[in-house]
C-alpha cells in the first residue's frame, strides 16, 4: 500500500471542510475524528495499517502552572489525549 500525500495543512481544523466539499481523506487519532464527527457527516474507518504513537507534551509557565483556568485547560487535554484501549 503506497499513500498519496496530495494536501498538507497549517492546521488541522480545517480538514473536515476540505473532506466534506472534496474527495480527499484524512487520518485523525479516533479521539479527534469522533468529535469532528458528531453529527455523523462522515464515516469513520480503521486504519489497514498501524501507526507510530505520537508524544504529546504539555507546558505551562511556573508563573501561571497553578491557575485555576490553565489547570482546567490541562486536565481537557490530559483527558483529550489518554492513551484509547
């Protein structure tokens, strides 16, 4: 199995608008794809290959690490991010 690499993007949120009006694919971490899809525009597939876990870090400046609001915005993406069964 060979991929075609046809588009890349300076972010990814736009990718369902480009999915939706073309008939290109993408590749999202189910997580990601699952929230994009929650008016079930889209049908989500596994993949036929595995991919390479990828690392996501968290940094927040020792000034502002014990701010109620960047508190709450880790523990969204802690939970966003948590490895899937």
């Amino acid at each position: 199995m060979e991929r075609d690499i046809v588009l890349r993007l300076p972010h990814f949120i736009v990718a369902p608008e480009i999915v939706w009006t073309t008939d290109l694919a993408v590749i999202f971490p189910c997580s990601i794809a699952e929230r994009f899809n929650r008016g079930h525009a889209f049908r989500l597939l596994a993949l036929l290959f595995d991919l390479l876990a990828i690392e996501v870090k968290i940094h927040t400046h020792v000034r502002f690490s014990s701010a109620a609001g960047i508190q709450w915005l880790r523990d969204v993406l802690m939970d966003m991010f948590a490895a899937q069964p």
